[in-house]
C-alpha cells in the first residue's frame, strides 16, 4: 500500500514538473563565479531540483551507514553482555547443586580500587 502512495505521488511529482516544462521556456540569465549564461528556466529549475535531492541523498546515506555500523557495535556488546549473563547463571546454578553460598561481589569498572 505504501509503495502504491509513492508511485502515485511520483507521477503527481512528473506532471507538476511537466506544466513547468511547458510554461517555462523562457530564456533566464544564469550568473556563475567566472561568467554569465542563458538557460531555460525549467532546466535551471531542473538542476536545481536535481542538485538538492543528490546533495539529501549523499547526507542521508552518510547518516545510514553511521547509524548501521553503531547497531553493529551495540549488537556485538548485547552478545558479550548476554554471553556473561549466561556464564555467571550458570555458576549460580553450580553454587545451588552444592549447597554454597557464594560472597557477593560488587563488580565495578573503577580500576583505582586497591
């Protein structure tokens, strides 16, 4: 259903761009850093259009494969912290058959502790 949304809103999209097309012909001035030029309108507007969505997609996939490689990290931190929660149940489980009752730690990541 969503993809259904996105096509009929593209093709919405290409006939706004082809109106334009249409109305704009007209010649415009473009000034650039070392000179001046005539474009239609509608390819300046096209450019444009174009340049904007080029330069949001580059950020957006910067963005994507940052946010990708720190669910990484995180997923291979949830696996060690599981894989110590798993160890230390099985040594309760051990304590418990023996009948010991171990000391309670208190485990910290202060190393200045004598």
């Amino acid at each position: 259903m969503k993809m259904q949304w996105l096509i009929l809103l593209g093709l919405v999209f290409a006939v706004i761009i082809a109106l334009f097309a249409v109305v704009n012909v007209d010649r415009v001035p473009v000034n650039y850093i070392f000179g001046t030029a005539q474009w239609p309108l509608i390819l300046v507007i096209l450019a444009s259009a174009l340049l904007g969505f080029l330069l949001s997609g580059v950020f957006a996939l910067v963005r994507t494969y940052s946010l990708q490689r720190k669910v990484k990290a995180l997923q291979k931190e949830i696996a060690v912290k599981e894989s110590l929660i798993a160890t230390q149940q099985n040594e309760i489980a051990e304590y418990q058959k023996a009948d010991v009752v171990p000391e309670a730690m208190v485990v910290t990541n202060d190393t200045n502790q004598l």
